[in-house]
C-alpha cells in the first residue's frame, strides 16, 4: 500500500521559533489538498518530523508540507522520506 503517517522533511523554514517538543498542527501535502491533523516538531539538524493522525496516500520525497496553526502558516519543509509508524500486531 502507499499510505504513510510518518513524514521527514528537511531545510524547514519556520515563521518565527522552531517549535519545541510536539506541537499539534495542520499538516497540508498537496497545494489543493485537505488539511491533516498531525503532530510536528522541529529537528536536531534543522528538518522537521510530522506524524498524521491518519494515513495518507500517495505523499512522496520532493513534495512540500506546510504546518498550520488554524489558518496561520507556521512552517513547511521538502519532504525527503515517507514511512508507517511501526503499528501494534493484533490477532484475528
């Protein structure tokens, strides 16, 4: 499948202080595409890691996430790696 609730961006530019710690924003993939819930919070070496509260499909390296809060841009960042967070196994 191509869904993914993990995104790694890098270069990101932020309107103001990176946040600290996991902020809850809007994360949007697609110039034209909805607004994702998520959590987001500033890396080490100047990137950011976006956690989607729902997978997402079809968000790939190259693309660009930009963070809200509300209707405020607070951030965005090239998206360089898109993953699924390591799921619990549950029996059937």
């Amino acid at each position: 499948m191509l869904t993914i609730d993990v995104i790694e961006g890098e270069n990101a530019r932020w309107c103001g202080p990176p946040p600290q710690g996991r902020v809850t924003v809007g994360a949007q993939v697609r110039a034209h595409g909805r607004e994702l819930p998520a959590t987001a919070e500033a890396t080490e070496d100047g990137g950011v890691l976006v956690h989607l509260d729902e997978r997402e499909r079809g968000v790939a390296a190259g693309q660009s996430v930009v963070l809200y809060d509300g209707t405020r841009v607070i951030g965005s960042a090239t998206i360089t790696a898109t993953r699924r967070a390591t799921a619990s196994t549950s029996s059937a």
